[in-house]
C-alpha cells in the first residue's frame, strides 16, 4: 500500500513537467512576468498571509517582473 507521501511526491513531479513544458513557447518578458508573479506571491503570503495577501503580492509581482525584463 502506497502512502499518501509517494503520492505527493508524484503529483508533485507530474505538475512540475507539465508546468515547465508550458513555459517553452513563453517569450523573455512573459517569463520575467511569470517569475514576478510566482515570486510575489511567496512573498505576500509570508507577509500578509492569507488569499488577499497572496493575490496582492503575486500581481504586485507580475507588474514589477514585466517591467525589469522589458
């Protein structure tokens, strides 16, 4: 019987490839916004916590990403 740990572990590996493979088409700037994003929102769910946080700094993210890889 499998544990829900190997089962984590899997999703885990799935997601990642399915999510890489998307980023293959992107463009520079489209990749600098999505890391803005992701980075972002880290960020203001370790500060605010929460989804308003989280949302807050994962657009505030995205603006500042787009902007330096312009």
């Amino acid at each position: 019987m499998k544990s829900i740990r190997q089962y984590s572990v899997g999703m885990l590996a799935a997601a990642t490839l399915i999510i890489l493979g998307g980023c293959a088409g992107m463009t520079h700037q489209e990749k600098g916004t999505a890391t803005g994003a992701v980075i972002g929102g880290v960020v203001g769910n370790a500060t605010g916590g929460g989804v308003l946080g989280t949302a807050a700094g994962a657009a505030v993210g995205g603006v500042i990403g787009h902007e330096v890889t312009k």
